[in-house]
C-alpha cells in the first residue's frame, strides 16, 4: 500500500469512528418498543444512584415522560461523563439526559434537544470561604486545592481556568463534595444547579461562593442519536413539557 493509500484508509476510518455503528432511528424505536435513556446517576437533582441501586432525579422523571409520549417503555442505561460519548457512538443508548451540556464536539457527532435551561460553572466552598474565592483569580493560585470529577465540562473548565492552581480529579461524583466538606481539597467548580442542590443537601457545611455571576454561561440539552424524526419527536415533546411547567416542578421537587 502507498503512502497515500495508507493516509486516505485513515482518513476513513476516523470518519466511521465519528458515525453511531448502528444507532437506531425513531422507526426502531418504536418497533423495538423501549427508549434506551443513558443517565450517569451521579449528578443531583438531575440524576442520582442511590445505595440499593434506585436512580431518582429530574430527568428519571422526564425519560419516563418522553418513553410515554413516544408510545414505548423507557430502559435506564447507566454511563459516565467520561464515556458519554464513547458509549453513545456504539449505540448502548439513543438519549443522553442528567444535565448534559451543549459543546461543539458533542454537537458535532450527534443531536442536541432545544435546550431544557441555561447554567453555568460556580464555586462550592465551605462556608467559611464563600466570601473568599469569587474570582477565577481567587482560585487559580498553587495553594488553593481544587477538586474536580473526570470527564466532562468541570474538567474541561477547570484544565482551561486553573494551570497554577493543585487540581486533583476525583473518580466518584457522589462523594465528591466531601473532600471539601472534610476538608482536604478547597472547592468545587460546577454547574450552578448542582452547587445549590448540594449547599442544600449540606446546609452550614457547604455554600455557594459568593460570586456575582456565573464564570461562564452553558445550555443543558438532551443529546440523542441523528435522527430527524426522533430530533422533531423530542423536540416537539419537550416543547410542551417546558410551557407546561412540568419540567421545571421536577426539578424543583428533585431538589427539595
């Protein structure tokens, strides 16, 4: 094989890597009868697995809702931020729900929802500290000890923010407000709804920083398999459930 030959066989190949093997279109779907929600179940009040395995959350709602409307049963598929996109490109799952932000390399392999709500990234402290990091400047200093889970915007926030600051990544995001709460790492970055759910969830122990805004801004879609009927079907469906109310009273009740 040449040179070229051999550069344009990778070529290809890339380009089937970035392409769902057999991602299921809304036809198969509904043929097959069940709608395969991916959920990482670590990030409250979107999705959260508890002790003995039951996952609550706003969008354990919201996939029940959308496998309703859509005439089939729902499947819960448990996934990581870190494989998200791994495992919906080997089609484990036909929507990515739990609070999934819209970037450009996500978009550009798979569908985006309108959004569901806008966010953006905040500081959890201890409350001691909440008047004392509320600059990116505050934080991104050799003695201040963040902690941050793997794989998903956090990293990728804090990789781009903090190069002088000591960022430790810490595999389990149930148990990561701990290592603040205890003590052995100074603060949290994360979307504003998890750091108010938290600072509930850890009232006097664990605060919002007292910032006056967000450090960035971020809408948060359901992120599914290209399909333009499945896309058109979604959409239409979250369309309602947003004028309605509905969704905004499961995130509320998900966060009492």
């Amino acid at each position: 094989m040449t040179m070229r030959k051999f550069v344009g066989a990778m070529y290809v190949l890339a380009a089937l890597a970035a392409v769902p093997a057999q991602a299921r279109p809304l036809a198969a779907i509904k043929q097959d009868g069940t709608l395969r929600v991916g959920l990482t179940g670590d990030y409250a009040p979107y999705s959260l697995r508890l002790p003995d395995g039951s996952i609550k959350g706003a969008d354990v709602v919201m996939a029940g809702e959308l496998a309703r409307a859509l005439g089939v049963k729902v499947e819960i598929v448990p996934t990581t931020w870190k494989t998200l996109k791994d495992d919906l490109l080997a089609d484990r799952y036909d929507v990515a729900m739990g609070g999934v932000s819209v970037t450009p390399d996500r978009a550009s392999v798979a569908d985006f929802s309108v959004p569901v709500l806008t966010d953006g990234k905040r500081p959890i402290v201890r409350c001691a500290d909440k008047g004392r990091f509320v600059t990116i400047k505050d934080i991104d200093k050799p003695e201040v000890r963040v902690v941050v889970n793997p794989g998903g915007t956090n990293q990728r926030f804090a990789d781009a923010n903090f190069p002088h600051a000591s960022v430790r990544v810490f595999p389990d995001n149930r148990a990561i407000f701990k290592e603040v709460a205890e003590g052995r790492a100074d603060l949290m970055v994360t979307d504003g709804a998890e750091v108010d759910y938290q600072s509930r969830l850890n009232a006097g122990v664990l605060c919002p920083a007292a910032v006056p805004d967000t450090f960035d801004k971020a809408d948060k879609a359901y992120w599914m398999t290209r399909d333009p009927a499945l896309k058109a079907a979604v959409d239409e469906w979250l369309t309602r459930t947003l004028k309605s109310g509905a969704y905004q009273k499961a995130l509320a009740k998900a966060a009492e």
